[in-house]
C-alpha cells in the first residue's frame, strides 16, 4: 500500500445553534443537550466496522464539519480523535486541520487538536 496516497476522513457533527437558511448540509438546530459521549461512541463504532476497508492506507487528512463542530465538547473531541488514532494509521507529519466555518463566540482554544508528531 506504500505506492497510495493518504486517504482523508470526514467526520460530520451534525448540530448547530440554529439552521442558517441557506445551508443545504445535513445539520439541524441543537434542542437541548449535544449527547456529546453517545454521538463519539456511535461514530467510533461506525470508524472501527469500517476501518478494514482503508485496508491499512493511512490517514493524511481529517476533516471535521457539521453543522458547528465547535458544539462537541473538548473532553469529547479529545475521545473521538483519541480513538481515530487508535483504530487507523495516521500518516507521519501530517495534521488534523479542526477548521469549523462557523464558531460560537467562545473560548475554543481546547477543542483545536493536531495530529500526533
């Protein structure tokens, strides 16, 4: 698999303070709680029932959207990229862009994580 490039991996958190009406993405607007624990377990069990199809390619990229991917908990975005690495190869010196095109005003300085180095 040396001979492939890094494949790159989407990961939607489909919530948002309220739905921009020009928006066409699947988000919807936030009622009550984001099940922050529940959403990253689904969608870790989701990556590792997969992961057999990356067929050991590495991931050079990961891109998180939504909706407003800043409405995922620190402590929950910490799990969720935790157990990326833990399920796929990540592709030396590569990073892990958080680049979210809207975010609450907020202190998100601990939900930007990089890639390991």
């Amino acid at each position: 698999m040396a001979n492939l490039p890094p494949l790159s991996l989407y990961i939607h958190i489909p919530w948002c303070v309220q739905k921009c009406p020009y928006c066409d993405f699947n988000s919807h607007a936030l009622k009550g709680e984001v099940p922050h624990d529940d959403y990253v377990q689904h969608l870790l069990n989701d990556l590792q029932a997969d992961a057999q199809y990356a067929q050991g390619r590495e991931i050079g990229t990961i891109f998180i959207g939504g909706g407003t991917p800043s409405l995922l908990s620190g402590p929950a975005m910490q799990t969720l990229l935790d157990g990326v690495r833990a399920c796929l190869p990540l592709a030396a010196g590569r990073k892990s862009p958080w680049k979210p095109t809207r975010v609450p005003w907020r202190p998100i300085a601990s939900l930007i994580i990089s890639a390991p180095g």
